[in-house]
C-alpha cells in the first residue's frame, strides 16, 4: 500500500482491515497509522469474539466490527488478512 504521497486534490481513503485483530492485520493497521494522510477513516473488522472491543487508529478510537458485505461496500479499499474461504464466506 504505497501510492503516490498525497497532494492536495487527493481523496482520502474509507479503509476497511478484515483480520484486523490478528497478527498479520495488526501490522496492516500499524502501516495505515504511518500513511495517516491517505486515510479517511479505517473500519476494523475480525470475528464474532472480537466484535464490539475498542481499538486505537492514531487519535481515534474504532469498534471492532464483524464484516459484512453491506459494510464492506461502504470501503474505498479493504484489505484482507484472512484465508480467501473466509472472505467468500463473508461475500455469500
């Protein structure tokens, strides 16, 4: 995830991480915070046993959400950090 640095007609992205309370979408996040001015907001989306626990994403605080495809569509660019099963899973 390394576009162009930002100028000042670039639209800020709506991110959405799926996994992102694992190790691999921790790192996701952790890389998001360091590209803060290409993102808008991020949503953060793990399963059911992590759902509703509050996460740090630089000064904002973000609920864990349970991914949905209404929710997913609501994303300028999702990023995955989980099995492509899972994903179809989700999309179906």
């Amino acid at each position: 995830f390394y576009p162009t640095r930002n100028t000042p007609d670039m639209k800020k992205l709506n991110v959405g991480v799926i996994g992102a309370t694992g190790m691999v979408g921790a790192e996701i996040v952790s890389s998001l915070e360091q590209e803060r001015a290409l993102v808008g907001s991020v949503r953060l989306f793990a399963s059911a046993d992590s759902a509703g626990e509050v996460y740090k994403f630089a000064e904002d605080e973000v609920v864990i959400e349970v991914p949905s495809a209404e929710a997913l569509q609501q994303c300028d660019l999702v990023i995955t950090a989980v099995p492509p099963q899972q994903i179809a899973d989700i999309l179906t």
